[in-house]
C-alpha cells in the first residue's frame, strides 16, 4: 500500500499516478481538485483550499472521503500538516509525494526542505518525490542498493549537507570513501546494466539520490 | 551591460529575456538554439553540443560571434565551462542565468548548486538565477536592502546551509538574529509597500533570496 501525497503546485496535463487498489490519495489544497479531475478516489483533502473556488470547495467537500480544513494564517505550511496526516495513515507504508514542481521556485525548495527538519528524519525511508520524469529518495548514512525504476534512468547523488566517506559501486562512474566539505552534485552517472543494482555508502551527512530520465 | 546565459533545459514557449541593447548573450548547448530561435543575438555559444542536430549545429556556427566547442566526456559540466567564460567577459556585468528550470530535477540541483563551489564564492553577487516567475540571488553574510522587482512578488529566505543571526526587517513577517541549525526555507514572506526595500542581515552561511509570483 502507498500512501499518495498530491500537492497543489500549478499543472497543465491531468496528474497521472503510479495508483494501484488499496493505496490512500491525499489531495493537498489544490492537489485534491487535480486528483478528482483525474478521476482518482480522495480518502483524505487537507489544506486551508485559500487557492480553491467556492464551487471547487463545495466539490471537495462532496467527493472527499474526509476534509481537514485549517487556518490560512499557521505555522506549518499545508504540506508539513499534510505530511503529518498521512504518516498518521500507517506506520509503515511509504509516502510518494506528487506534483511537487510547479511555478513558485520557493515553494518547490520548502517542500525539498522538509528533508532537513527534526521531526521528518525518523520516517525520511518512506518518503519518494515523484515527478514525470524524476523520483527522489533521501538517505542517511549507511550501506545501500538502488534498483533501476526505468531503463533509460540517469543515476545522480546529490549531498544535501557535507559527506564524508562517499562510495559509489556498481555504476559506471565509480567513487572510493571521497569527502564534500560543501554540498555537492554528482549527476548523470548510470546503472551498469538491467536488473544489476547500483551500490552506495556514506559515514556522515544526508544524501538525496535522484532517478531521472531526459 | 548585463551578460544573459541561457541554458538548454527543456521547454515550450520561445525565450524572452530582459535584454537591452550592449548586453552580451552567451547560448550553452541547446540555448545557443533557443536564443537564435527567440530572435536574439548569440555572442558566444559553448558547450559540447551533443543535444543539437548536425543541422543547428551548422545553425549555431553560422550565426554565432563566437563558438566554443569542448569533449562531452571532461570534470566539469557545460554550466560550469559556460559559467567561467562568462566571468571572463567582464569583471563586473550581473550574470543572468535563463532557462535553467526544466525536466530534469538532478540537472537543476547541479545548477542550483554551483553556488556552494569554492570557486564560484567571489562572484555570488554578480549572479541572478532567473526565471519567468521566480528570481533567485544567493548572499554572503551581511548587511542588504532588497527592491521589489514586481508589484506581486512574494520574498522567500532560504538557508542554503545553516544560518546565524539571520534578522529581517521591513518586510511583514520580521525576524531578529534567529539562528537555524539545519537549511531552512521561510517563503511566503511580502515586501511592506511597494518602493519600500526589504532589509536583512546575518552572521554565517549561505543564503538564497527568491522574489517569485504565483
């Protein structure tokens, strides 16, 4: 089971997710609207829905399996509240966050950002950033494989902080315990071949590694 | 004098730049096509060109002042070969990085990114990461004033490491010498009357303020 996150962030195309029976869909203000146009079933709509029309907000009420309406003026922001709710959904099922990309350059790097707060870092395991053409998983240090999701996926590690004693095993740009005193991105390295998994391990920071196709 | 970089990052729509005549247009890789696609005059074109046709590629010789050609297997990335060209232009023009937002998340944290780069850090002042809703300068500690670029534009202060003493005035949400352990997006800030420059400073790290609109 999958637990669906779907923000609001502006979208042309109708949202398409990797949906199967039994998952849960979050609609997050606007992203609510966006999962009821694509026909997806909404088991929980959050936000303070400051963005939506009063016939939008009629329609949510009507088609949602349950609302949580909130403040506009808060000191969460809806996602952080809305990534609360679901980790509340279940202990263990992960989290794909979805229509996360969208016009606001800000708003984008605040939801990336939740990564770094306190209280997120127990349940960053669950956590996928999904968009068309990307998805986004962030480590802590340890020993790790990654499978490729699509053939034609580029690999890439990007350090969210400084990393100590990064190797990168099983790819075709190899790496031996480096150090980055700085935040750092390593992109575009590749699966060696279909069905091998790439290796990777760090002592120190919080890496985000990063699949994604042209 | 303004030097524009425009990127090749994927898009729809042609290109529109704030260009003034006596600006210089530098075109990396496939912007070198969207610049003389737009219309705009390519003062340099560089990168290694592995996206373009033969076709464009002659396009790009023929009517490019100038054309830098570089192996598409070497350390650094087109953005950082482009960048550092450049910095050799002028020892002064704000550098405008365009078109830099498209499909791929990991080529735009890579972009982002080269902020953190030990030799990028005496020219973060001259750089501007823009884009048609969202502009994004990065500071060294200090003291600044802020003008409002559009009457609509939100202020967003993101820590791009961890922040000390970091103290906002003149805007409506203030702050005085909070200090944050981990990088921390605070969005959504607003510029107090238009003509009136927001004011902030702070002790260490390094911080990145986005103007962006819905």
């Amino acid at each position: 089971m999958i637990i669906h996150l779907v923000l609001g962030a502006p979208r042309e195309e109708p949202l398409t997710l990797d949906y199967q029976s039994g998952d849960l869909c979050v609609g997050v203000d606007y992203g609510a609207i966006y999962l009821l146009n694509a026909g997806y079933p909404v088991d929980l709509a959050i936000g303070d829905f400051d963005s939506v029309t009063e016939h939008e907000w009629q329609q949510i009420k009507k088609e949602s399996q349950r609302v949580e309406k909130f403040q506009a003026d808060k000191d969460d922001t809806d996602t952080e509240l809305a990534l609360l709710h679901a980790l509340n959904l279940s202990d263990e099922a992960p989290i794909h966050i979805h229509n996360w990309i969208g016009g606001r350059l800000d708003h984008f790097l605040s939801i990336l950002y939740l990564v770094y707060q306190e209280r997120f870092q127990a349940v960053l395991s669950r956590l996928v950033f999904c968009s068309p053409k990307n998805s986004l998983r962030v480590y802590q240090p340890g020993h790790y494989q990654v499978e490729q999701a699509h053939s034609d996926n580029y690999l890439s590690y990007i350090g969210l902080t400084p990393i100590k004693g990064l190797t990168l095993r099983q790819v075709k740009y190899t790496l031996e315990s480096a150090d980055y005193d700085v935040p750092r991105a390593l992109i575009s390295n590749e699966f060696l071949a279909e069905g091998q998994p790439a290796e990777f391990s760090f002592e120190s920071g919080l890496l985000a590694v990063i699949q994604s196709r042209d």
